[in-house]
C-alpha cells in the first residue's frame, strides 16, 4: 500500500453570504469540508448554482470565505498567488498576442530572464502537443487548440494547484473527449494538484481520482466517490456504467431539491 499523501487544500466548515446583513442575503455555501492530497485530480460535481464554482474561485483567491477555515500547504488563502494557476470555460487569451507570447505572458509581467521564458514556452509547447504553433495567434487556432494554450499559460508559472472552471464546456463532443485525453495526459506527466468543476457526470468519471458531490444551495459536500479505475478509462466498462449511475441519481436528487427551493 502506498503511503498517504500529504494535503494540499484543506478546507474546514467554509461558509459563504453574499450581501450578509441585508434584506438580500444569499446562503451559498454551508458547512462546505474537504480535504484534497497533493496530486490528486478532484472534480467538483453538483446541480447549478450550487457553488462549484464559488469554491473553486476561494481556493483561488478571487472570492473571500465568510467564515471557516481555507488552507494550502497549511497557510491560510488570503488571495491570488502564482502557486494556482485558473483555466476558465472562455479560452481568455489576447488575441494580439502569438501561441508563445501567451504562455510567456506571466513570466514577462514579471521579468522572468528571455532565456528562462523561452526554455519554460518551449517545455509547455511540448506538453501540451503545439509544437510549430508557436507564431500562431489565437484566431487561427481550433477551440480545442486555444484552451491547450490557456493551460499552458496557467503552468507557466509552475503552480503547485490548477484550478479549471468548466474548461471544456464550450467545446464540442469530439473536441472536449481528446482535451479529456490530453488533460489526463498533462497530470500524469506533472502531478499538479488539480481542482475541476464540471457539470459532466461522465467527464468527471472519466479524468477523477475523487468526485466531490455538491448539495443544492446553500451547499455543502453532499457525497466524496472514489474512483478506482486506472487510465485510460473506458464508457463500456462496468465499473465505469456503475459510478456514473451512482453518480446521476445524486446528481438528479439535488436538481429536484433546487428546483423545490424555487417552487
């Protein structure tokens, strides 16, 4: 048995108002506890507007808890900091700039030496398999072509955390099942610690060392699965058919709570 891994992210009993005080207060978040081992790949799962992506966007920095406690590496988040890199649904690259330019952009901002900047594009290039793209500039580039990029230019910086919010939910079918291939790929090859929202029971079941169930606002970690398949994965298998199921029937029950709510 291998030894237990470190946590990376622990997050205990984070609770998230927004306008708290007022007449317009919103609950979002409740009791929310996690704790994700440094390299584990965990997808964030749950009906809509149930916070995935709030909490996903504490971990970065980008939002505040209200209360509880939000830790990586055993220091309290406070904000933004180039130990998470963030891959959003929109590619968010500048269309001005080439493949290249945009991956270095981080390190330029920050003066990162031209020989480094170029040696780190260079290792990414190569990751994220657009080797000869790198004059490129973003209009010229397939969907799946410019969210490589934006991945990349999220690991520039060499984050110890990446943090992806629906990252192929613009994609079309074929294109987002070889990003799924490609994104497998990267972790194996750089074991970041990742953190994945999505709305896909299949996505989640095919790319997750764990999948995180969100309940129906204010939410909370409804449910942790474990998924013990090793890659690649395949739909026919009957493992594979067995979480997904488990995994819809939770899903459906906190879609029926949320539309309940609104009732």
């Amino acid at each position: 048995m291998e030894p237990a891994k470190p946590t990376k992210i622990s997050a205990q009993n984070i609770c998230k108002t927004y306008n708290p005080g007022t007449a317009g207060a919103v609950e979002a978040i409740n009791g929310l506890s996690l704790d994700v081992a440094d390299g584990e790949f965990v997808s964030l799962l749950g009906p809509s507007g149930c916070g995935k992506s709030t909490f996903l966007y504490m971990v970065g920095g980008f939002e505040k808890i209200t209360s509880g406690s939000l830790t990586l590496d055993g220091e309290q988040i406070t904000g933004p900091g180039p130990n998470r890199g963030i891959v959003f649904q929109e590619y968010v690259l500048f269309p001005w700039q080439t493949v290249a330019r945009n991956i270095e952009y981080g390190l330029r901002i920050n003066n990162t030496p031209k020989q480094q900047r170029e040696a780190k594009v260079a290792e990414l290039v190569k990751l994220i398999g657009l080797e000869g793209f790198e004059d490129v500039f973003p209009s010229k580039l397939s969907g799946g072509m410019q969210q490589r990029v934006s991945i990349a230019r999220a690991m520039a910086y060499d984050p110890d955390v990446l943090l992806m919010d629906e990252p192929f939910g613009a994609l079309d079918a074929q294109t987002r099942n070889r990003m799924l291939v490609d994104l497998i790929d990267i972790h194996q090859k750089t074991h970041k610690t990742t953190m994945f929202v999505t709305h896909s029971v299949e996505e989640a079941v095919m790319i997750s060392d764990r999948v995180c169930m969100f309940s129906s606002r204010p939410s909370k970690i409804k449910e942790i699965v474990t998924i013990d398949m090793e890659h690649p994965r395949s739909v026919t298998d009957a493992r594979f058919v067995e979480y997904q199921k488990r995994l819809l029937a939770s899903l459906a029950d906190e879609e029926h709570e949320r539309v309940q709510q609104h009732q």
